[in-house]
C-alpha cells in the first residue's frame, strides 16, 4: 500500500492546497519563489500547483510583476463557506442548550455603532429580575459583555465609545480579557448580578457576538464554579477554527 492511500489522502495534493492556504493568509499577492520557499518545495513544483489553481479559477496572476494573488474561484468558495457559518444563527439556535447545561441565563449580543447590542435573551428557570431586555445596549468597560468586545474588536471600532466612557485601563482590560479568554463583573453594571462574557470569534480572531452568562450568585465568577469553563467552551466551538 503506496504511503498515499496509507494516509487516506494524496500527498501532492496536500502540498498543493497548503500552498493555496499560504497564499489565503497571506497579506497581498505573493511571487512564486517566496512561496516555493514558505513552503519547502522547489520552485518548478510550486508553479505546477499554482498554474493548476490558475486554471481552476482559484488563482490569478497580478499584472506585470507576475505575482500571484485568490482568484474570483477562492472569492465564492469564501463566500459559500460565510453563507453556511453564520455564527449568530447557530449561536442563537444552541443557546437553549447553554441555558440547560448551567442553569444560568443567558444573553447573545453583537456589536452595532452604539456598542455591544442584546439580539437574543434565552431565560433559565431561576426567577431574577432585571431591567435588561432584548435590544439593551451594554457599555464597554463596565459589563462583561463589552469588555470582550472591547477585546475581540478592531480598536478604530472601539474608539469613540471609549471616549465617551472615559475609557482609562481599556489597555489592561483588554489585554486582561485576551489572556483569559473571558471577562466577569459582580454587579459593575448592575447590582446583585454578577455575568461572564465569552466571544464567538470568526477567521480573523475577530468577535462576531458575544455569549454572556448572568445570575445573582457571586460565586457565578468563580473558575471552581464550572459556569467559566462551559461558556467558554461552547463558544470556541461555534468560533471558526484556529489557522
């Protein structure tokens, strides 16, 4: 049995897609020996697959300089892949399965120009009143939810919010965040409640929503709880994955 089919897969068919996903990462147009030498492979090898991809509409050769950059080809199958991962939808639609695995409620918010934005509120049974609802916009710095999008965001986004917060530690906050891989407050927004944030993260690393759990217990903040671990692994598994 050839070492191929030991694999279940062609390895040149490997090497040639590895290519392809070389030159998806990478920030403009490529000339064919930087990519030949990226990828360990000579030259000659590199020019086959690319001409290939040329063929097939996946790639496409810039002007004069030869350089090779996605073809309209890559552009729908890009397209095609967003229509079929729409991370609120399915967000949304495993959201009660949150709600029962921790008894908590819990909020789905994505970010609009005024700041983080509650478009789904799936309540547990536990009875708790708070004047949050469906269309609430929550602040940056004091909610968990904003804190992850103040982490997860493009900071030309986040600017003019942090303004008008008077947003001083938005640094630390945000690094804070990004190490954890969550953000929590006990009553910072609103008192008796304490919350954690998460993000559903797309391709780029960026947060397309924001899950965010909320009860009156303190201890809802607590790592020993079990309530951090399970939001943040139910959002890395609706994130797109890791490159």
């Amino acid at each position: 049995m050839s070492e191929d089919s030991a694999q279940g897969g062609l390895q040149s068919l490997d090497a040639a897609l590895s290519l392809l996903a070389r030159l998806g990462r990478a920030p403009g147009p490529q000339a064919l020996t930087d990519l030949a030498r990226a990828e360990g492979i000579p030259a000659s090898k590199a020019h086959r697959y690319l001409a290939s991809f040329v063929h097939a509409g996946l790639v496409r050769q810039a002007g004069r300089s030869g350089k090779y950059d996605l073809g309209p080809g890559a552009m729908e199958l890009g397209l095609a892949a967003l229509a079929r991962l729409d991370f609120v939808n399915r967000t949304a639609d495993r959201l009660p399965d949150l709600v029962a695995e921790t008894g908590l409620t819990a909020l789905l918010c994505v970010w609009s120009e005024a700041g983080p934005v509650v478009v789904r509120w799936e309540r547990s049974a536990r009875y708790m009143v708070t004047a949050l609802g469906l269309g609430s916009t929550l602040p940056l710095l004091n909610s968990a939810t904003g804190r992850v999008f103040l982490a997860y965001t493009p900071e030309p986004l986040t600017e003019a919010l942090l303004v008008r917060e008077r947003g001083g530690g938005a640094v630390g906050l945000r690094e804070a965040t990004r190490a954890a891989g969550y953000a929590s407050v006990t009553g910072d927004l609103i008192p008796g409640l304490a919350a954690i944030a998460a993000p559903v993260l797309d391709w780029q690393g960026q947060a397309q929503a924001s899950v965010t759990l909320i009860g009156t217990d303190p201890a809802l903040v607590m790592p020993e709880a079990g309530a951090i671990e399970k939001l943040i692994r139910f959002c890395r598994d609706l994130s797109a994955p890791e490159r």
